[in-house]
C-alpha cells in the first residue's frame, strides 16, 4: 500500500497494520533455485516458480519412510492451498502395505474383475480407456486424518486430505459388463503392492458412483497415487479407494482383510465400521504456526467436505464455539469433494478461538471433539491412536494469542 | 482381454480386433527415466511417472523461442487430456511480447489500479490475499487458435486453449475499493513482459465476473502463465487476460494497444471486435496422427467450451456435417469452462469425417468453416494466417482412411 491512498474501505479496520502484514508463517522461506532449464524444457513443461516451495511432509509419528519401511505417509500442505483442487505433486500419500510405490508398465497393466460374475474379464488399460468416461472431482481422506495435541500446523493435524478431478470408467459399467450374479453383496479390490492392500465395498456402493480411474486433474494419475489405475469410492475412507488396483471380486459377503486393522477393536462401540466420512471442516487460515502481524482485518478461509454429499453450509466461530456465523462459500460445490469457504473477520487483539463447522446435504452438522469422543466411548481429550479405531470428523480449534500466534487448541 | 471370455457385451462390435487395439498415437513413446530420485524428494513432491511423457510442442509456424526471439508460443497435448482441468504444467503458454518470463519476486509484486477512480492504490500480493478469493473453473484460449491445412494432431490445431480452477480477488471488489468516477467506460490492463502487453475491457465486463487471480489449480500460478498474478476475464480472447499483471486503469474510451494488432485490419467486415469467443469444440480422440487399429468400437472424446456461458448440447457427426447425434457429457460443467464429452461409436472400416458441433447457453451453434469463412468476407476455403485477423470457433474435420489413419479434414 503506497501513499496514493488516504482513505481504504474494505481494509480499514487495519489499515497501518495491514501496510506490512500479510500473515506469517512457520513454513519457511523461498529460496531461490540457480538451476536454469533449457528453453526446451521450458517449452515442453512449465515448472512452479523458484519463490513457491509449498511441500509435503512425512507424518511424525510415523517411521520415516525408507527402503525397508512399510509406511509412507505424507501430508498435504494445507495452509497453502487455495481453491479445491489440490495440485497432483502434493496429494497427500497413505499407504501401510509398501514403502515402495510400485513399477507397473502401462503395457503390463491388467486389471481383473471376477467372484460371482457371469464371464470374469481381465482388461488392459487401453481397453478401459475404451469404455466411456466420467470426470468428477472428489475428497480422498485417510482414515488416519485426525489432530493430536503435539500437531503444530494444519498439515499435521488435516494434511490427509486432497481433492482432485478423477477421470476413469464408471465401476458400474464394468460389473454390468460381466453380470454380476444373484446374491452377490460385497465386492472386493486389491492393489499391487507388497502387502497387497484390499478392501470391501457394498455391492450398491460400487454400482452407484465408483470410479475406475486413470486420470487425475488432467493427466495420469501420479505413481504415488496408484499409477496406472485406482479405484474411487467417492466420500468412503481413503483406504477403500485401492491404488495400483489389479483385481475386484464380487462376494457375497464383508470380507475381512488385512485393511481393516483400523477398524477392529474389543470394544463393541468402537468396532463399529465407519466407511464413509461424516462433515468435515478445517481452517486452513489462520492457522498453526501462523502469526498475525497485529489487529486488522483478515480472512478466514478454509476446506469443507463430507462423504454424505455436497457441502450445504459452513459456520465460523471466534469464540471458541459459542457463537456461530455463517461463511461464504468461495469455490464451485460439488458432491464428496473439498469446498472452499471464507469469512472477512476484523481481528481487535484479544485471545481468541478460530472454529469451524460443516453441515452437508444430509443436514449432518460436524461435531465437536467432546461429542466424538462420546460417542467412541472415550474421555472428552480423546484423540486416535494406533489401537484406537474410528475415523475423526471433529472440530479443530485454532487459539489466537495477544502476540497474534495461532496455536493448536487441542494442545 | 484374456480367454476367460466368450462373451463380451459393450465392445462386441470388435472384440478380436479390440485385443491389440487402443489408438495409437503418433506422440512417441514413453521412455524410461534413469534418474532415482532420493525419498526426501519423493516426499517432498510426486513427480508424474517415468511412463508418462505428454508435453507441449512450440507453435511451428512461429520463430522457436529463443533468448532474442519475441514470440513465446507454447501448445497444449489436448490428443493426451483427460477430463477437463488441464495439468498447469501443460497449460498452453502465448505471448508476442517478450520470450523472457518476468522474473517478479512477490515480496516485490504490486499491482496499481488507478485512472478514472476517487483514490488511486497500489497493491502487494499480501494485501490482495486479504480480500475475499473467488475459485471458478474457466477456460483461456488464444485468439490464434486455428487450425491450418498444414497441421498434423489436435495439438497443432487447437492446443492453444487450457483449463484451470482460477483463485483471485473479484475485480469487481476493487473497483469498489477505489471507487468508480461517472463517465468511466473502459479498463486497460498492462502486463510487466518486455513489450508491455495491454488491453481494453468494458466496465461492465470488468464489474462482473473478472478476477485478479494469483492461484490455478489450487497453487500458485506458474511464471509462464503469469506468476503471481494474472487477469481473468471469463469468456474473452486469452490476449485480455493480461499475465504479470501490474496494473490497470480506469479510462473513459477504447484504447488502442499493441495487442489489438490481431483486431485491425483496413478490411471493416474484417476489423469488427471479437472480444468474446463463440461456442467452440474439438474432438481430441481420435483425431490427427492418430491410428484405428481395425473395425471395431471405440469412444469418441473431446472437448466444448464458449465464451457465451455453459455449454448445452454437443453433437458429433460421422459422415462428415450430414447427420448429427447428440453426445454425452461426460464431466462437470462450468461457465466459460471445458466441458467434456463423448460417445461410443463403432467404426466398420469405411473412410469417413468425424466433426463436433457446440451450442451453448445462449442457443449459439458452433459454426462450419464456410460459415466463419462467409463472415469474415474470405473464400471458403478461409483460414487465420497473420494479417487476417478475427478469432475462429469453427467445426474442424477429422478424416479417416481405410487403413484407420487419422488426417486434417481441412487439409
């Protein structure tokens, strides 16, 4: 802001403040590459800019990911994002069954459809792409995606959620291709790595909206997101939506697999099957880590989503949850995937707690940690914890300091 | 397919032939990368797969850009898109004014909107993250984009033309900010490139759904395309929405620019304005440089898309404009955005002329070359070359041969 200006409407709640105060944040600074790409390269594909280094992390609590490890979880950063869509190059990853993302040729690729069919069928890539297509844009979520006191940033207490505009073969098509049989209930995917992940979907589920997939956000799907070809189960956990996917088998009935470690517990209550995600919200800014620079006009912004369909309505708090204001919704809304909303908010100073709340088409409003907890029969700080199943759509609260840090209001 | 099947139901037409058979295209081979990148990395960012080569082709009728060339013209691989975002990495790029991207830091970004206003600012990327943001899909597409009898693939005929999710600040909002002054008519946009790109748009265009957007596809937009920041004007030649933006002025009439070279001509049939862009569309498979393998079923793909708003209906010819049938859509659709549609289609072998046809949401249909040819007063076998100007909507035919070759219907 130069001094061309002596009166400012929408930002006069801070102006002077304002003058050098974008919000700060914990995620360091650009560096500048010294590499120079030919201008071949330059023709053939544009690069991001050398001051953007948004990056994905490696879960904490995780083992890192190495050769030898069996886990790769990375969490997308959150609190750069703008829009819905989430660029390709930072999806968040989840896998438990392979360090090690898989090498399929898209010659070799073969995807086998089989269990109680009329005629099994094994197809090739090129002859998936030879059926008609859908392109919509859906959330995936880990079941893991869920905020623990030691998280810091919203990449760590969120970062297991992206959106991207999927591209493949309606799964109903194919189980119409080879007639599923009478009492056929359940169907069941594999993916291609190590461990063979596998998972089970109702029957009526994958003749409603499933994808077979091998686009994404305009192109292949990447290797860490199930190169050539995943399975989309729209709003269902992510762990349903098989990558590297090489065979569905159509039974009769649930059939247990090793992916279902996440939902298996001694306690009745907490064994209940959750497959699809309730509302959901985050605050993507402000948020952990960031800094206010000092009293002023902001905005808070932020992902809304829910397994249950669109994205009906979305509410902000700043007082820690007593009083309610409806947000806007800033992006295109579609069904099970992210949705972008905002709020113009004139900060004075004080302490303060950020929230926000999802109600979706079902009139499902998102619950607050305390109401989760209860009903996963826990005590009200109850967070998950390996051994402690049940995905996790609660309300993260953000808490603003007089000094304008955001820090984490579960810790 | 393997032999598990004797039956096949929705690619019967050519089940044996369908064995060996996706299109081939004419657009290399994938080949192997040899580099390994560390864990680090691959944590960091997912890079696209080693099987995955599709990139951008510079425009040949065009000097190759190079350090002192004043063209930077950059096609998009429509003949490898899938659904309707395209991969900002492979978003055509197009600019007469300066090969060299502007290399602008954001810290020292800032955007002045000044002219016919009560109080003149200038802007810093901060500050315009502090307004409201707006998310919306819409297509950019430069006014060359026409095809030539000498072009082989839809790349070359129609690749420049892309479509991403755009974040900004609604125009409109600081218009508001500064204060429109009575008699105010026009906007004229400057880019910060070499030559100093402008260009004029309406008040009442620049008041109603404009963005000054810093976000595509959900990060920041990238240098070729104007990082970090750029005009949106939904609907409008690419050459309106100015990249590197720095700043626009609120003026009373049309100014005359260096970018309206495409829009004089002494010919005034030929001089009028094309602001906006008809309804247009381009089937991308099977088209140019691609092979049928042999008689069988195959899908029919492509892309729609208009200046005029949504687009309502596309229809698809096999013989050449005589008969029409209505294709399906198959994503979402969006205002001024690509829209995708298709349909099954079983060819027998015979030579024949496919063709789309687009009409939107104010009931315009996508005109015939000789249709285009007849309002720009040029004979019928008219097409864009420089110095005769005026921006082309219209149907491009695609030939196939006995052998499943597909050819340049115009050729």
């Amino acid at each position: 802001m130069n001094g061309k200006s002596s009166r400012r409407k929408f930002l006069k709640g801070g102006a002077a403040a304002a003058a050098a105060s974008a919000i700060q944040s914990a995620n360091g600074t650009a560096a500048a590459q010294t590499e120079k790409r030919s201008l071949k390269d330059e023709v053939a594909y544009g690069e991001r800019s050398k001051y953007v280094n948004s990056v994905r992390v490696a879960v904490n609590e995780r083992p890192a990911p190495d050769e030898f490890g069996l886990t790769f979880h990375v969490l997308s950063p959150l609190q750069d994002s703008v829009g819905i869509v989430t660029p390709s190059a930072l999806h968040f990853v989840g896998t438990h069954r392979g360090a090690i993302v898989p090498d399929i040729s898209p010659k070799d690729y073969r995807f086998l459809l089989h269990g109680m069919v009329d005629r099994p069928l094994e197809f090739t890539l090129d002859e998936l792409k030879r059926f008609p297509s859908v392109s919509r844009l859906h959330f995936i979520e880990c079941l893991g995606n869920k905020a623990r006191p030691d998280h810091k940033t919203v990449q760590q207490t969120t970062g297991l959620t992206s959106c991207s505009e999927w591209t493949g073969v309606p799964l109903s098509l194919l189980l119409k291709e080879v007639g599923v049989q009478k009492g056929a209930n359940w169907v069941v995917s594999e993916g291609s790595e190590e461990v063979k992940g596998a998972g089970s979907i109702p029957l009526g589920k994958a003749m409603d909206d499933c994808i077979v997939a091998y686009g994404q956000n305009g192109e292949a799907i990447r290797p860490q997101n199930g190169f050539p070809v995943r399975l989309i189960v729209p709003g269902f956990e992510g762990i349903y939506n098989t990558k590297w996917l090489r065979r569905m088998k159509v039974v009769d009935q649930y059939y247990m697999t090793y992916n279902d470690y996440g939902h298996i517990s001694a306690d009745p209550k907490v064994a209940a099957f959750n497959l699809q995600w309730g509302p959901k919200s985050i605050i993507t800014s402000p948020s952990g880590g960031q800094k206010l620079p000092g009293p002023g006009v902001y905005q808070i912004t932020g992902l809304a989503w829910s397994g249950g369909g669109a994205v009906k309505k979305v509410e902000i708090s700043t007082d820690g949850g007593r009083t309610w204001k409806e947000a806007e919704i800033r992006s295109e809304v579609h069904r099970m995937a992210h949705t972008r909303f905002g709020m113009n908010w004139k900060w004075d100073g004080k302490e303060c707690e950020l929230q926000s709340r999802c109600t979706d088409e079902l009139g499902q409003i998102q619950p607050s940690r305390e109401q989760v907890a209860k009903v996963f029969n826990q005590p009200p700080d109850y967070y998950h914890n390996h051994g402690i199943p049940g995905t996790d759509n609660a309300i993260v609260p953000w808490k603003i300091a007089t000094d304008g840090s955001v820090r984490n209001g579960i810790a």
